[in-house]
C-alpha cells in the first residue's frame, strides 16, 4: 500500500521565530522527562521562556539559527531544530524534535544537514549536541553525523520519586 507524502517546507525563521517553537519544545520535553526516571520530575517542571533566554543570551549577534518545518505555511510546524555559535566558537545542536509520525522519513536527517552546514559557513572551531543517556534512538541518530561519546557528566538526583 502506498502512502501520499506531502511535501514539506523547510525554513530559516531566526531568533524572531523561536516562539513558534514552543509547542514542540514542550512535546520534547515531556519525551525526556518520560525517558528518565531520575530526573523527570526536574525535566517536566522547565518552561520554555527560560530555555529561549539562555539561547538568546548564548547566540547573540546573529549566532541562532532556528529551523522549522511544516506542511504549508500556514499550518502549524511539524519539527524544528535550533543551532547556535558561542562566543567562543562552539557549534552546538541545542534542540532538535520531529513529530512522531514523521520519525524515519528524512526530516530530522535534513534538519541536521541544514544546521550543519550553517555551523561550517560560521566556521567554527568544534560542533557539539548534548544527548540524555537515556534516549539511545538519539545517541544512534547523531553518530550517523559523526558525533560520538567525549565525556560523560553525572549529575545527583533530587528527584526522591525515582
């Protein structure tokens, strides 16, 4: 059986469209704070205007990139990815989400080298993306970019319902 895939529209929307983002920021973070016993008490009490301070302040002067895509432009957008450049010349995935039913069809794969190749045009020094423990379907995806385990962090949990 064959299945009709619309056509999709990718764009650059800036640090002027990072609230569109919104509601698929807070799907990807109930996915996280699901995928982590631990620390999903913690995960699910973040809120977005604060996670958009820290990557505005981070990428100032024109250093944020964020991608979104959707069916048309005027229906709501089905992923995005935000990339950003520190002052120090650090490229860094900083968020990235597709919608379910989207997951396997090239979406997250076109965001990436999108991205990508922004982080090569703002030469920087080194590309990073931070990436839960827990969510191994992640940790296989970007490895298919080249990126790989460096250090691993630990952090104590607070989170006593675990």
């Amino acid at each position: 059986m064959s299945q009709t895939v619309r056509q999709l529209i990718y764009r650059d929307v800036g640090a002027e469209g990072i609230d569109r983002v919104r509601p698929l920021w807070e799907k990807l973070n109930a996915h996280h704070a699901d995928l982590s016993p631990r620390f999903g008490s913690a995960i699910r009490i973040r809120i977005f205007d604060a996670r958009k301070q820290k990557l505005l302040a981070k990428a100032d002067a024109g250093r944020l990139r964020v991608d979104l895509v959707s069916a048309d432009s005027d229906e709501p957008s089905v992923a995005y990815c935000i990339s950003t450049v520190s002052t120090d010349g650090v490229g860094e995935i900083d968020s990235i989400f597709v919608e379910g039913h989207l997951r396997g069809q090239g979406v997250g794969t076109e965001l990436m080298r999108r991205a990508l190749a922004w982080l090569e045009s703002m030469r920087v020094n080194s590309k990073i993306v931070s990436v839960m423990s827990e969510n191994e379907e992640a940790l296989a995806f970007y490895r298919r970019f080249g990126f790989h385990p460096r250090t691993i962090l630990l952090q104590e949990s607070h989170d006593h319902t675990a």
